[in-house]
C-alpha cells in the first residue's frame, strides 16, 4: 500500500511539472516571458515613484549601489534616480584599476555643458575592473544603470563591514520615496511626467528644472556638498591586495 502511495504522489508531481512546462511553452511562443526569466516582481512593483529600484544589491545614501558577484568581489554602479539627475552627460572620469577607493569617498566624476558632478563609492576595497565601454559611451549610464551602465568592479577583503556601511533593505524604499518627494517638490509637474509616462522618470531631470544649477542638485542628492575629494590618487588601503 505503501508503495502505491509513493509512486501516485511522484505521478502528481509529474503531471503537476507538465502542465507548468507546457504553460511556459505557450507563454514563449504568445512572446511573454517566463515568470522565472522575468523575475518574482514585475517592473511596476520594482519601482519607488517611478524609478526602478532592482532588490538583488544594496545601495549607498549617496545613490551608488553595490552588486555581490562573489566572495570579496563587488560590481558597483548608480541607481536609477542618479542617472536621471545626471541626464544626458558627455564624459566621465572612473578610478583606475589597482586604485585603492574608500566608502563615502569622492570617486566618480560626471561632466556636461562645462559643469561637473561627483559622487561617492559604495563600497571599499581595490578597483579590479573599469567599464571601458561606458567611458566610450556614457549615454549607458542613463540608458541601463543596473546592466550595461555599471561602473567598475571593486575587491572587498571586508565585505562584511562595507555591506554593514549600506543602507538596510527594509529602509530602501522609503528613502528612495521620500528624495523623490523631495526632487519632485522642486517642480511638482515633474511628478506629472513620470504619470504621463507611465510610471517612468524623464531622461534628464535637471534639464527640466532649468531654475537649479546642475551642481547643486547632484551635491543636495549625492551628499557630496561637504566631502573633500582625495588628492593621493591611488593610495593603498589597509589590507591592500589583488582577489
């Protein structure tokens, strides 16, 4: 009896993961995406007052994030509110690979129409990897801030203590809510725009408060107003080593 028990509940399950495969199938062939390529949350539910805010890394109050590759390795690049107040910039500055970068330090440097913005490092530990392709095309920054718009890679031989550092996932949202609230205050028809637009921000934020200097936005959002950007380039940290 026993037996029979056993082998009708695999022959559930079987029946169970045919019709989910062949539900998938149809989904593929309708030109939708699987729920498992398209993630748990669809994009609407990933975004706080229209900006698109992924729950697989941790993020900076200065709007940097910090993506775990793996041990001691992160990816680091802005969130979707940093891109659309950078807009549509012409150039960029990154540290240099074998630089050692500091959490809250002035490390990133974007320029447009002769003014230029900083921002600081997530994360701490030695640059391993620049994005050469976004320094050839900086439009990515804004294009794909999560993808293809990343910075550059760090190695963290504390990974602990920098993650500590970062804001905690349960507060993410309501800070990223309430600087929108705060950005969008400035002009509330920027708020309707991203309506208009179905929930997505404008390319380029500060074009559209044309009443407030470039700089200033960035220094009030990125807290970059009162840090002192280091001038020994290249300094090594402690436990300074290559992963």
């Amino acid at each position: 009896m026993t037996i029979i028990l056993v082998l009708c509940t695999f022959l559930v399950f079987i029946i169970i993961d045919l019709v989910l495969s062949r539900r998938e199938a149809r989904a593929v062939q309708g030109g939708e995406e699987p729920a498992a390529l398209a993630g748990s949350q669809p994009e609407r539910e990933r975004r706080v007052a229209g900006f698109l805010l992924p729950e697989d890394r941790r993020y900076h109050p200065g709007h940097g994030w910090a993506l775990h590759e793996r041990r001691n390795l992160l990816r680091i690049g802005v969130d979707e509110f940093a891109a659309a107040l950078l807009g549509k910039i012409e150039s960029l500055e990154l540290p240099k690979p074998g630089q050692w970068v500091r959490q809250g330090q002035k490390v990133l440097l974007f320029q447009k129409q002769a003014e230029s913005a900083a921002m600081l490092s997530p994360a701490e530990g030695e640059v391993l990897e620049v994005n050469e392709e976004v320094l050839r095309n900086p439009a990515l920054v804004r294009k794909d801030p999560y993808g293809a718009g990343w910075l550059f890679t760090v190695f963290a031989p504390d990974e602990e203590s920098t993650q500590k550092n970062l804001m905690p996932p349960q507060l993410v949202r309501p800070w990223l809510r309430e600087a929108a609230e705060r950005l969008y205050n400035r002009q509330p028809a920027l708020a309707g725009l991203v309506a208009a637009d179905g929930g997505h921000p404008v390319d380029d934020i500060a074009e559209a408060l044309a009443s407030e200097r470039w700089t200033t936005l960035t220094e009030e959002f990125f807290l970059t107003g009162t840090v002192a950007t280091p001038t020994a380039e290249g300094a090594k940290g402690p436990g300074h080593r290559r992963a």
